[in-house]
C-alpha cells in the first residue's frame, strides 16, 4: 500500500517542475497554435511569433511578439526567407524573453514562406542557447505551389534540424492521404493542423499526466536522443469494440509512421495506452502484441499506461520516436523521389539494375539475335528454329556470357541468312501466328475516328468494328 501511494503522488509532484512552452513561428504556425489551443491544452504556455500584425491579432494566443517592426511594418515577409531572418534578428531580445524559463520548447511553423523559413531557425536557435528541449513541428508545402517555395522549405529544414533535438515533419501531399478526394481544399490545409495538435497534445499529456505506469521526462530525451533526428509519431483512439487493435490501426495509419513500417529501423519506441476504468490488461497486451510486430527484437520500448476517467470508453494510444538523418534519408527519400534533390543519387542505383541486361541476358538463351533484322512478325519463327540454332551455341562457349554480346554482333550475321531460310522451310505452322500479329495492328487505323479521341470503355475501343476487338474471323 505505501508503494501505490508513492507511485500515485510522486508524478504530480515531479510534473510541477516541468514548465512547457508552445512557439508558433510565421502565418501557417500561427494557425496551428490556434488549433491547438481551440482542442484544449492544459499546463503548458503558448507564444505567437509572426511579422503580421493583422495575423497575430485575429489570434487567441494570449502572448505575442511582432517581428521586424521597422523591416517589415507590421506586413508578412512576403515570401523571402531573407526579410523573415532580418526581421527575427531585429527582435533578437523579444524572442528570447518570450523563450525563458521552459524546459520544453515547441515551435510551430510552415515552411517555405518567408517568415516560417527565415526566422523559425533562429527562434529554435534561441531556444536551444535557452537550454530547453527543442521539439520543431513544421509542414512542407505541397508540390503544386511550386520548386521555389519547396526549395525554401528544404532548406529551412535542414536549419531547423541543427538546431532542434527532434524534427516533426508533415508533408502536405501526404496529408491529403487523409481526407477524401471529394473533400474541399481547406479539409486538406486544416489535416496538418489537426495532426500537429494531436502531436503536441499528445505530448503534453505524456509528461504531465499521472499514471499506473508513467513515462518521464528522461523516457521522452531516450526516445528523442538521436542528433539531428526525425521524430516519428503516431496517435490513435477507439471506442469500438475492438478498440485496442483499432486504436493502433488509426496511430499507424499516421503518414509519419508509413504503416509501421518506419518502427523497424527505430531504436527506441515510446508507447504510452491510456483508457477509462473499464481498460482491461488483455486490452494492453493485444495492443502491444500487434505493436512488436512492427519493431525489430533489438528495439527498445518504453511503456506507459495511463487510467483516465476523462476518456470513458475511449481508449487511445501514443508512439513516439525518431530515426536519425541518415535513416530518415533513406526511408522517406526513395517514395517522393522527385521532391528531394537528395534522392537523386538513390534513382541511380535502381536504374542500371531494372534495365536491359535482363533482356540481353535472355537474347542468347533464346537465340533471337537473328531476328533483329528482320520484320518483328518473324520473332515466332525464331522459337521454333531453335533446336537448329542450338549445335551453333555449343561450338560457341562464349554464347551464355554478358561480356560476349558484342562477339554475337559481329559473328553472326553469316548465321542470319542461313538460319532465315532454315526457318522459312519450317514456316507453315508458325505463319498464323504471324498474320495474328499483323491483324493485332489493324486497330489503329480508324477511319473517320482517327483524330478524335477514342471511346474507352472498360478497356476496349468502341471506334474499333466489333471483329477486329474480338478476333472474330469473318466468312
């Protein structure tokens, strides 16, 4: 009994000693801040940061800093990552007054504007001299706006990561994975909104909130020790009757964890499972269950399992972690492959290894070289002149080999002629085959339809007669 008290009162106790702060930098963290705050946040204090006076007062944040006043005048900074750093040095004193006296600092930011990427490294520079943990939640934009603001966005990423201890990074495009195709464009903006305030939620919570099996401040550094890492999170809740496979479905769902799939590589695996009284231990153990298939047997997971009467019949649960630069280059660089001027390299080695070796290296075993003279409704005939050609290949040992190509080309055209005309003796049986082929282009003359556009329907060309598409022989 004297242990169960203790383990109910020394987290309240040690959860005063953690002040955590929430910085929103430039207009898309702005909005951000704002969702946060309309969600409900609890023991933690927020700060908006921006150039834009008229932004800053639409927001309920209850304490803000106007950057820049006499480099911008009260306007945003107009897209140039240059005006929004001037204008973050100019109220260099501001920010970090703002920034004092936290532990935990949260900074909120969209980058490839002008404000977001020009001062939000700067404040989480300032913030990190401030001795605080720095955790940086940015969203990138989408592709349609465009390589410069994307490029903008890059670069602001990878200053915000020498300085924050851990990057949440929501990329727009997929965030429109979320929502439904029919769903107006402001659903699609406000997704990264919500996740970020899940996010940043979901954290606080962790820390401050008491439970059976608490996760620290020092489990929270563990899973975000890695430098200059990419933090992973995920956050689901159910009241389904399957609500603890569920609620891991919805967390893993999450773009950031790509199904699971970015656990395997992660050393540490924070997990917190939080329910009402009616949670059961068979809950806990399916969850975690389904979980460790996810993670190697090398991975480190720190448990937490909280009982809040708040959540009735809702049960939720929270992963966090976080893979380093080098990890994180090469699982999120190979799937947008074209946004990331980094993953040109890893196009390179996929591109010499699905090319035409493989049909080169098929070519002699078939030995089809003959029939790249002549028209391609002879390549049938070739299959059949094989056992003809096979004496040629066993003369020849260096058939089989890549680095004989060449010797083919040059000693086999005397072959051509001989074995053409071999297999034009043996080509009764083959020559339907090679009046199919020719039939197999009839559709593509058209007649009157040829330019326009065809009428596709369930994969079939309605402009085509009904004949030709079903091979139908005509008496």
């Amino acid at each position: 009994m004297i242990q169960l008290n203790k383990n109910y009162s020394l987290p309240e106790r040690l959860t005063e000693f953690i002040p955590i702060k929430i910085a929103s930098v430039g207009g898309a963290g702005l909005n951000a801040l704002d969702r946060i705050i309309l969600d409900g946040l609890e023991r933690a204090d927020v700060v908006a940061i921006n150039t834009d006076v008229q932004s800053l007062t639409s927001s309920v944040a209850t304490r803000k800093v106007q950057l820049g006043r006499s480099v911008s005048r009260g306007l945003g900074a107009g897209g140039d990552p240059e005006v929004g750093y001037q204008a973050a040095l100019e109220s260099a004193d501001e920010i970090r007054e703002a920034l004092a006296d936290t532990d935990v600092i949260f900074i909120c930011s969209g980058l490839g504007g002008g404000t977001g990427s020009g001062a939000a490294p700067y404040v989480a520079q300032a913030a990190r001299e401030a001795g605080a943990l720095v955790i940086a939640f940015v969203t990138l934009p989408f592709a349609f706006e465009g390589k410069r603001r994307n490029a903008q966005a890059r670069e602001a990423l990878a200053r915000i990561s020498e300085f924050a201890h851990a990057v949440v990074c929501f990329e727009n495009d997929r965030m429109a994975d979320l929502i439904a195709p029919q769903a107006g464009i402001h659903q699609a903006f406000a997704m990264a909104d919500i996740t970020i305030s899940q996010s940043v939620r979901s954290i606080v919570n962790l820390v401050h909130r008491p439970g059976l099996i608490r996760i620290g401040f020092d489990d929270l550094l563990s899973a975000l020790r890695t430098r200059n890492s990419r933090c992973l999170f995920g956050y689901g809740e159910s009241d389904s009757d399957n609500r603890a496979h569920d609620a891991l479905t919805q967390a893993l769902k999450n773009p950031l964890m790509d199904r699971g799939r970015m656990l395997a590589d992660s050393t540490h695996v924070l997990v917190q499972v939080a329910g009402g009284p009616g949670m059961t231990l068979s809950e806990v153990e399916i969850l975690m269950q389904e979980l460790g298939r996810h993670v190697s047997d090398q991975t480190q997971i720190l448990f937490g399992a909280v009982v809040d009467g708040r959540l009735g019949d809702r049960l939720g649960v929270t992963i966090i972690s976080s893979l380093s630069a080098e990890e994180d280059a090469v699982l999120l660089q190979t799937p947008p492959a074209p946004s990331n001027a980094t993953s040109s390299p890893a196009c390179e080695h996929y591109e010499p290894v699905t090319p035409q070796p493989e049909l080169q290296s098929e070519e002699p075993a078939v030995e089809s070289v003959p029939v790249e003279e002549p028209v391609p409704a002879d390549e049938p005939m070739a299959a059949e002149a094989l056992p003809a050609a096979t004496p040629l290949s066993t003369e020849t040992p260096l058939i089989p080999t890549r680095n004989g190509e060449p010797e083919h080309l040059i000693s086999k055209p005397h072959e051509k002629s001989t074995s053409w005309k071999e297999e034009k003796a043996f080509t009764e049986k083959p020559a339907p085959p090679a009046k199919q082929e020719v039939l197999q282009f009839e559709p593509v003359t058209r007649g009157r339809f040829e330019k326009s556009e065809p009428t596709i329907i369930e994969g079939e060309d309605l402009d085509v007669p009904t004949y030709l598409r079903k091979n139908v022989k005509v008496k």
